[in-house]
C-alpha cells in the first residue's frame, strides 16, 4: 500500500510541475510576443503564427507528462 501511495504522489509532482513550467512558458511567450506586436506592428500576423505554435507546443509538455505519469502508475 505505502508503495502505491508513494507513486501517486510521485505522479502528482511530475505532472504538476510540467503544468506549472508549461504556465511560465505561456505567460513567457504571449508577454514577449505582445511586445513584438507593439514595437512592430506590421509584423502582427507572423508573431501571431509563431505564437501560438509555440504555445501549442509548450501545452504538449503536461499532456505528455500526464500519459507518461499514468503509464509508470499501471505498473505499480
């Protein structure tokens, strides 16, 4: 039992750091990208592209840890 529960909450852990270093990298992103738009206005629609692949890749991070967590989970 003391196994089990110490693997939860090694999941628990993993899974919300990778959410909150993924939350610091959004906020990183959009704040540096809303200051490119305002010092350069015309370039709007490729910092707009850039970011929000960006952010779609950093969300991929707490997906793939919750998957990863879930897996090593089962086999205890």
């Amino acid at each position: 039992m003391e196994i089990g529960a110490g693997a939860a909450l090694g999941a628990a852990i993993a899974v919300g750091l990778g959410a909150l270093g993924a939350g610091i990298g959004n906020g990183l992103v959009t704040s540096q990208s809303v200051a490119g738009i305002a010092r350069q206005p015309e370039a709007r629609g490729n910092i707009m592209t850039l970011m929000f692949i960006s952010v779609g890749l950093i969300e991929a991070l707490p997906i793939i840890g919750v998957v990863i967590a879930f897996m090593l989970f089962g086999k205890v």
